[in-house]
C-alpha cells in the first residue's frame, strides 16, 4: 500500500506525517485575558440548522428522514429564539443554504431578531474526495444565497462534516472569511496555521463534548439530565477559568420538550453569574484577533 | 452517479430537492386552542404490538427472537392492559395483522376493553422498494384481518417501518383512513401535505424522543430511572404549553418488571392535574380535524 | 427469494409463519402459587463462566481477549463464591466444557460448596447452521466432561448462543434433560413446546433485561449504579408480584471491584425480605413441574 | 476452514486451544501482603498521549482527527500536571514516539516533574499480522526516540492496541523490560508466562473498567458524574481490599473542562485516606517483583 489514505502512518517517512499534522493546525492562543466590559466569561451559542439537509447530504428521500428535520424548524426554532429573547441572548446559527431556502422567514426573523449566520455548507455535504473547484463552487453559492435572503454577507463558516478538504482553508482565506468553527484542538479561540503558517483566520472552537450531537444524536440518547450536567460543568468551570462557553446544539435533537428546558436552564445560571459577556461568533473573533494571545 | 438514491443532493438541480422534500410533508398544525372538554393536555397512548413480526420481517426463525416477542404477549400486554383499567385510560395498540392473527384473544381483549387498534402493517414490512399494488394488498389485507378479529375497521396507520414508500399516502386516502401517527415532524397534530396539496389526513406525531425504542430497543438501553425522566418532562411540559402527550411503547420493551412502572406511574401524574383530556389516537385526530388549526 | 432465512414472511404463506413460531414456543405457565417453603419468591442466581471460550469460539487467540476471560476465573468467580458463601445462597453455574476443562479446580470448587453446575455448550459455540450429529456430539461430549469434573451429570442447559437449532430440543429429550434457562418468553418457568407438543422440559427463563451482558457487555456500558437500580426494580416487583427472580450475571462483566457489590447488595436486600426462597435451577425446574400452572 | 483466525474452537483438536491460551498468560500473583512503607493501598496512575497518532494509525489526514488529538496535548496533558502536582502525585505517561517527536517540549515537561514515561508504539500500530522484524524495529526505534528526548530509557511497556503479537513477549524480553501494562487479566500484578514459561516480566493489569476510553470513547460516552463513580468506587473497594489502583486516562478524553474533575476529585479521596502510596507503574512493578506473590 501506498495510497497515503489507507497505509498506516507508521509506514510512512517522518516528512510525510509531520506534513499531514501541519495541513491544518492550531496555531497561537488566542484567548484574551478579558472580554468585552472586562467579563471573565464569554458565552457565544452555536446552533446548526441542519433540517432537511441531513437527510438530503446522504442522497435520501424519506420522509421520515425529513419529518425529523422539519421538526427543527417548527419547534426546535421557535422554542429557541423563545428562549434566547427571554434572556436577551445573542446566538449564531449555522445554515445550510439549502435549509435557508426551504424555510427563507426562518432566516429573516434569525436576522431581524440580532442574531447571527455563518456558512454552513450548501446542502450539508461532506468534503472528503471533492475537487477543489465543486467545493468553491458550493460555499460561494451558499455565501450569495445567505446574503441574499439575510441582507448581510456571512463571515463565519463551520463545515459540515466537521471537517475541511485539503483546500477548504485557501477558499476560506479566498473569500475573505473571519473566522472558522469546525475544530476542536482547544476550548479557547486560536489562530489556524496552514502548512505551517498563520493564515490569519481566528478559530472558535468546536469541541464535541459542548455538542449535542455527542449526546443526542446517536443510536443511544442519554437522559436529558446527564447532559444538561455536561453542559453546567462546562460552563461553571469555563467561568472559574475564564475563558470561552460555545456549546452547538441543533434544534432538532435538543428541540423536544423533554430536552429544550437545557438551554434555557444554561442561560439562567449564565445570567446569575457576575462578568459575562453574551456574544455571537463574530463578536468572540473579532476580540480574540484584537486582545487575544 | 443519477440515482437520487444514492447520489448527494448537493448535486441536484433545486426542483429536486424540493420536489423530494414535498412528497410527504406536515402541513398546516392542527393544534385545538382547547381539547375536548376544555382540557389543556390530551394524553394518547400508543402501544405497538409488534411480537412475534420482528424477527419474521427479517426472514428469521430464531426461537430466542421469538421469545422475546412472545414475552410482550404473555406478560408486557396484560400488564399495560392492569394498568390501563386501574387508571381507566382508553388507548391505541398499533397491531401488525399476523400478531392479531397469533394472538386473536388479545385484540378482542383490547377491543372489550375499549380501545383502538390501528393499522400497523402485515408481518411488520419495510415498504422501501415496495411496488404500489403488493403494498396495497398488504395493507387491505391488514385491515380486513383486524376488522374480522376486532368487529371494527381500523381507521388509523402507523408505518411499521416508521416511514411511507412514494406510494403510501394515496393508498391510505384511497382506503380513507382518518390519521397518520408515523411522523415526526411536530409535537402536536397537524396536516399531511402530499406533493404539496392536502391530503385531509390528520397527522397524530409519533416522535422517537417519546418512543420507548429509541431508549430501550437500542444495544444500550438506559436504565428505566432515566426513561422515565424524559416521559415525566415530556408529560409536564406539554401540560404548562397545553399540546398532546403522545408517547409510544412497545410492550415487549416496557414490558419487564423493572420498567412497566414508568407507564403506571406516568398515568398516575397525569391523573393528579387538572385539565387532562385521555383520549384514544382516533379521538385526538377527530378532535383536531374539527377543532385544530 | 424462497429461502425462509433471508426472505421476510410477508411473502410466506400462513402456515409457514406459523410453522417457523411454533418450533420452539412457550406453552402453559408452571408458575406455582406457592414456592417451596411457602414462600412467594424465589431467588435462582445464574452465572455463566465463559472463560476464554469467548475469544475461542469467534476462532480467535488474542492474549488481550483470553486475559479478559482469564480475569473471569481468576477475580469474579471467587468474589462470587465469597459473596455467596456470606449470604449462604445457592446457585447454578452454565460452564461451557472446555472453561471446565481450562479450570478443573473451578469446577470442583463449585460442587463443593453445593452449587449447580449446568451445561453451557463445548466451547461457546453457536448452533445456526450446525448439522444434527455435530451438535449432538458437542453436547455429549460437554455433558460427559462436566460429569467428568464434578462427579454429577448436569441436568440443566442453556444455549452458549442464547438459540435453539432446529435439533436442539429433541437433543435435550433425549439426554434426559430436567430443564432449559435459554428463553425470554416470559419472568416465570413455563414448559417447552417442540412443533406445538408439550416437550416435558421446563423452561427457567433468562431475560436480557436481568442479564448483565446486556448492560456491561457492550460497547457502552452502563454505571454500576444504574445497572443495580435495574436488578433492585426486578428483584423487588417480583417480591410484590410474587413469582421468580432469576438474574445471570458473567464473572468477568459483574467481577470488577467496582461492579461486584451489586451481587452482594440485591442479595443483602432479599435475605432481610421473609418468604424467599433461595434455590438452585434444578429446584426451581422440579417445583415448577410439580407444583406450577 | 484449517485456519486457526476463523475457525471456531469447537473444531480445534485439544491440544490447539491449550496452546493458543497459554500463548501469554497470567501467571502467579505479584499482589505484596503491604506497599512500600507498609501502605495498604497504591495508586499508580496510567496517562495515554495518543495524540495525533490516533489519526495517523488508520492512515487517516483528517485536519478534525488531528485536533482532537492535538487537544489531548494543549488542554489535556497542562491539565493532568497542574492536578498532579496540586496533589504531589508522580504518574506514568505512556507515549507513542510520534507523539513525543510531535510536541518533545511535553515529554521533557513530565520528565523534569518527575513522572515516568512507558512505550506505547512508535505510532499507535496494532500489532496483528506484523511480522517480528518489523515489530522489534518499530519498538527498538520508539525506546531510541523517547531515551533521545527524555534522557532516560523506558523500561515499561503498553500495547497501542491493548494487544500483544506471538512475538511481543520475547522482543520485550530481548530488550529487557521490566514490565507490561497491556492486559485485563488480574487487578493486580501478576507474572506474564509465554507459552507456559515465567517469563520475568511483571504485568501491572490495565482493566478496561478503569480505562476512560472504555466510558468516554466509544459513540455514546457515559456522563462525567457516572465515570466519576465508577472509578470512585474502584478506589474504593482496592483501600478496602488492599490492591492496586491503576486506572488509565487519555488527555483528550478526560480533558474537557466538564471531566477533568475527575482525576482531581479522585486525587482528593485517595489523599485523604491512610496507608495510600502514590507511585509510578515502574515502582509497583519493582515492588510487585520483590515482595509480590
């Protein structure tokens, strides 16, 4: 075997794994030794919707498969911005194009409500074997599509399968993106390297302990009161620290009743605590760039 | 790769996409301001009496498979039924027509009692590739069984496989089925959309969070003390929103001492507030038919 | 399709489904009003001593696999028998011959302290798709070297496989075979049916809900604690319901210091509960067939 | 089927499952009446710094693979020595040589605070199928690298795999180390034998009950308060058995803010208790040595 896909690493030459760990990399802390007004804590909320774009990314048409994402968007959603206007809260939403297409007032009223949008794929695709050309194609697409129903260009990206092509970081730097939040080498936002070298795109992490994906999303859920535990030791220890609180949840597995009293529990204990800084992505970017490190 | 099988939506053109995502669709929400009665909660149970059917849908004939569906005739149903007339709670038992057919003094029970059966397949097919007229049959087969068991026709579908082939939406229409409970697209009832136009059949949602599959079926199953937190917050925070508690059991699942107390002790709660409509799937789909929206 | 393992039975016609679910079935209940003693419930502690035979019976020789069954035979099973001997409890070993055969010592230990000992394959095989003689044989043979070991005849059995073949019953007959514990039709014995003929055998039933494979045999096991909640929920509804409390517990799953005191504990709790019986198998199988149904 | 990899034992000959049992063996125990000072209980702490190699071993490049195991190095290891030395714990550090060749400030970080450091591959390589040359070259290479960085030679040894090969035992031999840290077969040390024999080495058990990865690594990871009792209780149970206490943890599994507790919280408990001795697995393995058995 040759093919550097399948050939274990301890086959190869050490140029060639010091090369594939430097691709894409964490570079300098970013992590500020305050936040905005001087607060201790930065709580920055990410929320994926993902609707019918997960069922649609495996090529399926069930409409099972999309009764569940469509629950996303008529309760997961409206149940959060219930919750996120109660507490005055900031959040961003990461959207496929494809699900801001099928639910546009959805996007208008994430917008009109102060909330932020990143990119988040065009349709949920996965990024592994696609030419570089497809894959600018499709986040340029999505970039024109979100500005178009948001009035305002997006400029953060999370990718949605967690993870970047070998080109995904140039069309980044291409289409003069702020910031990325598909990774999870730190808790606190850092610098991606590229090869080796600062690309200047500030990364706020995405930790899969902090989403509930982890939690939820797979054959067995734990109980809703195991992860809110995760979810407040999160946060308690992130404020004894100082630091960054970013968890990811996606409306349609943290929407139920049974479960969506977390969030709004997080943002109560949040609210109690002297020092915290409520913030979209962006906001935590462009401070971690100015006063981090 | 043409196949909208198998090849990513993120290559189809838009008609594609969404022509796919409105084949089967929830429509407008059937939610009543108010259920029957004036009650702010309507609690509907549905219990799926799969036996001996999950192990015959895979073409197996394991003895030890067929214990286990087995036990949910000889001890799961005759426990749920304890529970029911203690608490004197109609309910729907979903049952495949070669179950009624193994265990006919069970369906006449059921119905002597004073509950609803619903259609529930066969022999618990998938309908995947299925062509349109051995569906049909299947299905008309299915009802005229349980008619002649039960002394009445089901009015009431849930897909064994939890989900609708391209064709199962015109053949419940055409057999005039009242309501659906295969879909999870909301909490509360609410229209099915064919290709985008109504269908007139009411959607009664059946969603894995409440679905005792999801937390016992698994190769992991959570402890019973867990389980029942998530029916408890489901059940008390339809309550303060006012909506439809429509959980699913199986009782081969819920069946084992150490767990039929989460059904008895659930109906214990509810029996407590004030305001509770108990009410069978085909009272809820009626209800919300005339009322909701 | 036409081969009745892979094609599912909504093609079969009736009599085939009907055939394949009476092969081996459930037949009337033996569970007496009363227990031995008078007492209403019955304790039958099971333990299967798999040993190494796992890894041998997938073909397997990974030293990290027989380590793990190897810490079976060297700290659970005499942190049972110290638990055991505590609470002065008998119970029913299922040792597949060649775990007898690897700990000759074990086996003898066993009968010693007045425990049963039960046939539980040759070497963990499984019997699907095995030829009549070749099974035969196997069981035989282990019959022959657990006598051998333990100067008595095994009269119970339980299939390695949890599964009957198609020849397993009619095996057992002619062995002379007292009773089986390898099915979950139901919490309490019952007798065997062979093709919808009563078979004479009792079966003790071994429900995956009290078997601890099924919450530590996995890729995520539970927490102790849970799984002792679910045994302590079985152990007393049963108490309540009167009946029979027959948990199986693998000395390397439940052996762990950290695991162990669920054993000690449930027993803890049934020694203060008056009217119980503590009982091997055997006695379990002859009170049933004489006394139960 | 001849071969021995897939045909089960139950068609072996006796002599061929006698034979791949004793391949590599617990042997007598090592377990001391006391610990160095006279200490009922020692606590030896086992920290695996998988990180990148963990992507690297299935060939993979993913830039997400590789943050979550840089994690393990940016939060996980500063983490692991702040708690040590709050607690003045010495630990041992098992590390892939890529990974020390990857961030060698970190392996000259836990020298210097005087915690061990153990083989664990040359890159997290399983060991099935590999022939002994290229098996003793990478071992060689990764005791070369680590003396190189650290200043001392290994002398103790994990298998990446948790796997021993047919030949693994006699190259350690050849290499004279003192001692493994591979298998589950005892709580505490024992001799390893190969094909039988004593072979010298001393085995400080590694149990996947006290692994994390076993809780925290798999789709569906436990919640921390449940891991946490878990490992209190086997704490616990080894004081009051006397015994050893020898859990495993992965920095970028117990890491996150909401689990890292764990360590310290257990940390706290042992250091409250009279009679603890607090050492590396090559000071239980020279004790175990001296005065085991």
């Amino acid at each position: 075997m040759t093919d550097t896909g399948v050939e274990p690493a301890w086959r190869w030459p050490e140029d060639q794994w010091r090369a594939a760990v430097n691709t894409v990399r964490a570079g300098r802390s970013l992590r500020p030794k305050k936040w905005k007004g001087g607060a201790r804590l930065a709580v920055a909320l990410a929320f994926e919707l993902d609707h019918e774009t997960l069922e649609l990314a495996r090529g399926g048409t069930s409409p099972s498969g999309f009764a569940l994402g469509q629950y996303g968007a008529r309760q997961g959603v409206p149940r959060l911005l219930r919750i996120l206007r109660k507490h005055a809260v900031p959040a961003t939403f990461f959207v496929p194009a494809v699900s801001a297409l099928l639910h546009p007032d959805e996007s208008r009223a994430l917008v009109s409500a102060g909330h932020e949008i990143g990119l988040h794929s065009w349709c949920h695709e996965g990024l592994e074997g696609m030419d570089q050309e497809a894959e600018r194609n499709l986040i340029a697409g999505a970039r024109h599509a979100l500005e178009k129903l948001a009035g305002v260009a997006p400029v953060g990206y999370r990718a949605a399968s967690a993870d970047f092509s070998a080109h995904t970081l140039s069309i980044l730097r291409d289409l003069g993106i702020l910031y990325d939040a598909s990774f999870a080498a730190d808790d606190d936002p850092y610098e991606l390297l590229g090869a080796g070298e600062a690309s200047g795109i500030v990364e706020v992490p995405c930790h899969p302990v902090r989403n509930d994906a982890t939690h939820f999303g797979g054959a067995s859920p734990l109980s809703p009161d195991a992860v809110f535990e995760i979810y407040r030791r999160e946060l308690e220890a992130t404020y004894d620290e100082g630091g960054l609180f970013a968890p990811t949840f996606h409306p349609h597995l943290v929407g139920p009743r049974s479960r969506i009293w977390i969030v709004d529990e997080l943002l109560k204990i949040a609210r109690t605590l002297p020092g915290v800084w409520f913030a979209t992505h962006t906001d935590v970017a462009l401070w971690a760039k100015a006063k981090g490190g």
